[in-house]
C-alpha cells in the first residue's frame, strides 16, 4: 500500500495560523504597553482640533498610503454613526502634486511641501510608516513641526527615525510588514472609535454641530 502525501494545503494552512498567531501577538502588545490609552488620547485631543475647524493630514507609502486614505475617508466620511464631516486629506493622494512635486524637488519632498502649502499651527498630521525609516515622511514630520503641527506617527518597532522626528509615536511590534499593517488598520479604527466617543457629547445633532462650527476665523486667519 503507497503511503499518501501530504496535502498541498497542509503547508498553506500552517502559514496562515502562523500568520494569524503573529497577528494575536502584535495586538496583545498594543493592549498591554500602553497603546491603547495613547490611541484615545489622541482621538480625545483630535476631537477638540477638527470640529473647531482644524484639519488632518496623513500620508504613507505603499500599503501605509491605504491605511492612511482609510483613516481620512472615515473622518470625511464616517465611521459608525452619523456624524458631521471633517477635514482630513491624504497627501498621497493628490496625484498631479505628488508627481509635480516628485520630479521638481525630489521623492523625499512629496509631502513635506504639501505639509507646509496646506497645515496651519494647531492641526494634526499623521504619518505611518512600517520601518520608519521613509525619507519623506521624515521630512514631512520636520516640516509638520516646524509649521506648528502635531505630528502622530504609527509604525513598526522602535526606536526608529520616523518616531525620533515626529512629537508622539505608536510603535508595533509585529514579526512581519504585514503583521504592522494589519495592527495599524486595527490601529486606525480605535481612533476612530476615540474621536467618535470623545466628539459625540460636544455636537448634539450631526446637523446642529455642523452649523456650529466654527471655522471662519481660523481660517481668515490662515
């Protein structure tokens, strides 16, 4: 009798409960080193910069890009219940800027430039990176303070260049990219969670507290 051989989705299945068993262990270090309390922190104080009018700023590469367009579209849009919109751009996505600024000034300046053409003192700037080692996002962070934001920044273990430049950091400690990705959209979605929770008790109705916001001065005075 022929001995059989091992299924092909034998080696399949162990790479994805391996990948899984990673997973549980980057998020079992966010919960236990504090970063869920920097996670609400930080939505408590995004709560009081963007309905006065403040904005948000975000950028990444590659799959950073995306969880960095996934957070500002939550805020534009919303995450769970209705509530009115905030500003919040993502850099990269200004397509016809990026490559302009790309070819005129260089791959490290894409976004520090938009940084410094579109945030004003006070607002947020929030950068993800999985090595924290990206030269833009670096310099981004430079010109973000420089400019008188606060700059967040999310990424893979520290420490790290990116962490060093920006004001505060979430470091996760994942064995792979993909593990950093994953617990940053984890990450991205408690904030959301956060700024939701902490914004709710300040609006009343979604449309009273877009009639009340006040954004006129800031803006005239920018």
């Amino acid at each position: 009798m022929t001995e059989s051989s091992p299924s092909p989705a034998v080696p399949a299945l162990e790479a994805a409960q391996l990948h899984c068993r990673s997973l549980e262990q980057a998020l079992l270090r966010l919960r236990r080193d504090g970063g869920l309390a920097r996670i609400a922190d930080w939505g408590g104080r995004l709560a009081a910069v963007l309905p006065a009018g403040g904005r948000l700023l975000a950028a990444g590469n590659g799959g950073s890009a995306a969880q960095a367009q996934h957070l500002t579209a939550e805020l534009v849009g919303r995450y769970r219940k209705e509530r009115p919109a905030y500003s919040a751009i993502s850099l990269h996505a200004e397509t016809s800027s990026l490559t302009a600024l790309g070819n005129d000034y260089g791959f490290d300046q894409v976004y520090a430039r938009q940084v410094a053409a579109h945030g004003r003192p006070g607002d947020v700037l929030v950068l993800l990176s999985t090595s924290g080692r990206s030269a833009n996002l670096i310099s981004a962070a430079v010109a973000g303070r420089s400019a008188g934001l606060r700059v967040w920044a999310m990424t893979g273990p520290g420490p790290n260049p990116l962490a060093e430049a920006a004001d505060e950091t979430l470091s996760i400690v994942g064995d792979t990219t993909a593990t950093v990705q994953e617990a940053h959209l984890v990450a991205v979605h408690l904030l959301c969670e956060a700024f939701d929770a902490a914004v709710a008790p300040r609006g009343g109705s979604a449309a009273g507290a877009l009639a009340a916001r006040p954004v006129a001065a800031r803006r005239e005075a920018s």
